[in-house]
C-alpha cells in the first residue's frame, strides 16, 4: 500500500554554519549546570572536505543538545565533554578516529557520522569494541546491520527511495531516468531503492548513467539522458556534484526536474546551481517552514546562536544527541550493553525531525518530506520550501 501523502506550501529556508576540526566541550556555566566528573561522548565527522557543510551543521546540532542538557543539571550532576574529530571526508580516517575515541579517549557512545560508507568504517570499530554508535543521518541499509551496537536516527535509503518514487511517479511523471555516484554506497543504494519502487508503480526508467565522486565533466551521461527525453530525472548525490550537474544539464538544454535525496541537504546547493537547480526537489527530514512547535523552538534557538536557519543535518545531530542523552538516564550504568540496551528501546522519542522509535533492526521509524528549490527573489540562490509529506507504507 502507498504511504499517506499530504501537500501544502509555505515558504522556508536553509542554513549553512560553521565549526572547527578537533575540540573539547564541557559544560556551560549557566544556573544550575552540571559540575560533576565528565561523561565523555564522541563524534566524527566531516569537517572539512567536499561535504564539509554536513559535518559542521550535525557537530553545530550536537553541540546545543550538550549545551542544554549540561545546563539542566546532566546526568545526575555529571556533564557530557564531547570528544569530536574530523574525518577528513575519508573513509580509512573514519575507522582511525572510532578507534581514538574508544582506545584513548574511553568514550561512553559515539554518535556520526553522515555518510554511509564513513559510519560503516567507523561502526565495525565500535561494535568489534561494544560501544554504541547512533548514526544521525547514514541511510545505507548497511549501517545498522553492522551489530547490535549500530542505531540511527534518520530513516532508511530503502523508505527514502520509496519516498521519492511515489512523489516522482504520483507528481512528475512514468518517465524517469537515473543519474547516481557508482563510488558511493549512499548514492548506489537510494537509485536501487527509488528504481525498484518506480518500477511497482508502473514508471518506467529510460535510461541509466553513473559517476565517480569529484567527476568535471558529466556531458556523455547528461546527453544520453537528453536523448531519452525523461520527465524527471533522479539524481541521488551529493550537493557537490549534483550542482554542477544541475547547470551542464540546462546547457544541455534538458528542461526536466531533477530529484535527489537528502545529500542534497546544503545551502551551497543553492549557491552552485542557482537557477539551473530552481524547480527541482529533494527527499529530506524536515522543512524549516513546517509548523511543528518543537522543530520551529529549536530552529529560533539555532539561529540566535549561529546566525542562519539550521539544514536538516544539524537537527539530526541535535535528536541523535538528545536521544542518546534519554537513554542515558534510562539506563542502569553507561556500559555498552546497559547503554545499547537502553538506546534499542526507545519509542516515540519527540525529535525535532519527528517523532522517533528505534524498530527491531536499530533503524529509526519516521515519515520523510520533500521540498521543492525556489527562490525567494530572482536571481537569489533557491531554498527548500515544503512539498508534500510522505508517511511509510503500511506493507513494509
């Protein structure tokens, strides 16, 4: 059966922030804050690099969930010092700075990162070790099959394709073409998941193209697309290269949408295609102008800290940190099977990205939403506005 699909539109925009490589952050001194032997908690992520806006929003989100929760008193009077490293953008560092973290620091958890083939480097390390790491964004199904150690608090690619072919087929047309980064678990598993639900539906994929990672030139792929002539084209790569594929695309002279999946999530979207990318559409985990009371408090409160509404990646980084923070004081101690335990049975945990529960295989359950790029004025680099909302399907 089709997930529940509800469409409105109001106007939203995105943020980008910024943040160092490595740090240390203990506890404010802010009334009642916690003074106590420090709980240390870990987080890697890509800092700097070529998805470095998706490292530093999730760290910026990680951050104010420490602030708050230090300044409420932590756990039981002890803060939580955050241990952070920059991966570089690189696979092999991922493992490395897992294995620094638990090794030499004696972290409790460890929460990143955001891309896929990353967390997977980085899960091994703390499952092999029986330290729980929650993933705030890597939808690979891969992740959390790692063990029993592995959560998110994103969903899945499996949903997000699903999510993206209901709204291709149902709103843009049975014609699609994909376009997606061979070097990349995250991009190879959403086109696989967005063909095969395209195809239940009754769409039909016209032409297939793939791309490395960091690639200039993507004429021949875009030229066999323009050939046949799709009426929308499913792109699920990063920001960085779907931008410049979103204008070699227009010189083209191909007029059809693109749609992406969250690695879209960046206002240097925006900023690189600029009108070439306007009226294309992503899947994502919120929408800055939903309504929600929650989502809009922290969206207030990030932005009077960082100066720009915060990109989805932040809020992530705020709920996987919150969610582990419950589960904490949930738990009967901070060992690894008392923590993972705890984190495995969290139901309905209030997320700024919505509502959460940790299912059966460590995933998280949730709707996703799709946003359409539009500029405020012309000539202005589009920003996400809200589309439609897509629930699960009731059969999965």
């Amino acid at each position: 059966m089709l997930g529940q699909i509800t469409r409105w539109l109001r106007r939203g925009v995105t943020g980008g922030v910024a943040a160092l490589g490595l740090t240390a952050f203990g506890a404010p001194a802010l009334g009642q804050a916690a003074s106590g032997e420090p709980i240390l908690v870990g987080h890697f992520g890509c800092l700097t690099g070529s998805e470095a806006t998706f490292g530093i929003s999730t760290s910026n989100g990680i951050r104010m969930a420490i602030e708050e929760f230090n300044a409420k008193g932590g756990l039981g009077g002890r803060p939580v010092k955050l241990v952070e490293y920059d991966t570089r953008g690189d696979d092999k560092e991922a493992g490395a700075v897992v294995q620094r973290l638990i090794n030499n620091d004696k972290v409790v958890a460890v929460l990143g990162e955001v891309a896929s083939n990353r967390t997977l480097a980085g899960a091994a390390v703390a499952q092999a070790a029986g330290i729980p790491l929650i993933s705030p964004s890597s939808t690979n199904e891969r992740v959390t099959a790692v063990g029993d150690k592995i959560f998110r608090v994103c969903f899945i690619d499996q949903f997000q394709g699903y999510a993206c072919a209901v709204f291709a087929h149902n709103e843009l047309g049975g014609n699609a073409a994909l376009l997606y980064d061979q070097s990349q678990s995250y991009s190879a598993g959403l086109a696989e998941e967005f063909k095969k639900n395209y195809a239940k539906l009754g769409g039909k994929i016209l032409v297939e193209q793939s791309y490395n990672r960091g690639a200039a030139d993507f004429t021949a792929q875009l030229t066999a697309i323009r050939n046949a002539k799709p009426d929308v084209i499913f792109v699920p790569g990063y920001y960085t290269d779907v931008g410049s594929i979103s204008i070699q695309a227009r010189r083209l002279g191909i007029t059809a949408p693109l749609l992406g999946g969250d690695g879209w999530d960046s206002d240097e979207l925006g900023r690189i295609g600029r009108e070439n990318i306007e009226g294309s559409f992503y899947s994502n985990h919120y929408a800055a102008d939903q309504p929600d009371p929650r989502l809009q408090d922290f969206i207030a409160k990030y932005k009077a800290k960082h100066g720009a509404i915060p990109d989805a990646l932040a809020g992530l980084g705020y709920d996987s940190a919150n969610l582990l923070f419950d589960a904490m004081k949930r738990a009967p101690s901070q060992a690894g099977d008392a923590l993972a335990a705890a984190i495995a049975a969290t139901k309905d945990f209030p997320g700024v990205t919505g509502s959460i529960t940790i299912n059966a295989k460590r995933d998280a359950s949730k709707p996703a939403v799709i946003v359409e790029l539009q500029a405020d004025t012309p000539g202005q680099p589009p920003r996400p506005r809200f589309v439609a909302k897509i629930d699960p399907p009731t059969d999965k």
